[in-house]
C-alpha cells in the first residue's frame, strides 16, 4: 500500500508512507521435493516513511532547473525479517535451516540537483 501526498497549502512538502505486508511461505529441506516443504517463514512486514521538500518552487534559480531534499527512514517499524534460508548439514547428515536477515532500520539523506 503506498502514500503520497502534499501539505496543504505548501505544495513543496511531500510525504510519502509505503507498508508491505505479505503471509509466511512454505520452505524445506533443498531436495526439490515440493511435498517437503513442511516449515513456514514468518509473514513480512514492512513500513517505510519518506519526507521531502522541493527546492526552487516560488523562486527560478539561475544555476538549477530543479531540486529536492528528502530524508527517508526504511523499516520503520524495525522488523527483523527474513528472506531465506542457507542450509549446513552436520556430522550426521541431519540438516539446519539458519535464517538470512534483511536490514534493519536504514536512515537515509538524498538531495538532487537536476541543471
């Protein structure tokens, strides 16, 4: 589900809020048998905020067609999600599922300058 909108009567400000959910998928052991996928990732879940303002709006600058600032926070909410799976067998050929992490919180400045 994705945001956007303005800041009434500043169209400069824009703030942007994207959420992404999606249900747990079946995984198991990588033999490519379908019917052994007897385990269940944890559902995804994730917010992101985005706060920008344009530059130039009311005033034309000599050296610059346009320009933002915009500061964005990814994974708001924090969520430790998982993405897959990377599988070690130990001495005894019974097999371990260790879970690969996405990122974490990110905070991140961006401005851009178009002439």
């Amino acid at each position: 589900m994705l945001f956007l909108d303005e800041m009434p009567n500043h169209e400069e400000y824009k703030v942007m809020l994207n959420f992404y959910y999606a249900t747990g998928l079946p995984y198991g052991i990588p033999d490519h048998q379908r019917y052994n996928d007897i385990f269940r990732t944890r559902a995804y879940l994730r917010a992101d905020l985005g706060l920008s303002r344009d530059l130039f709006v009311k005033h034309k600058n000599k050296f610059f067609d346009s320009g933002n600032i915009a500061l964005e926070i990814f994974n708001l909410m924090g969520v430790n999600n998982i993405i897959n799976h990377q599988w070690i067998e130990d001495v005894n050929g019974r097999q371990y599922g260790i879970p690969t992490y996405l990122t974490g919180r990110r905070i991140n400045l961006r401005m851009t300058l178009s002439f």
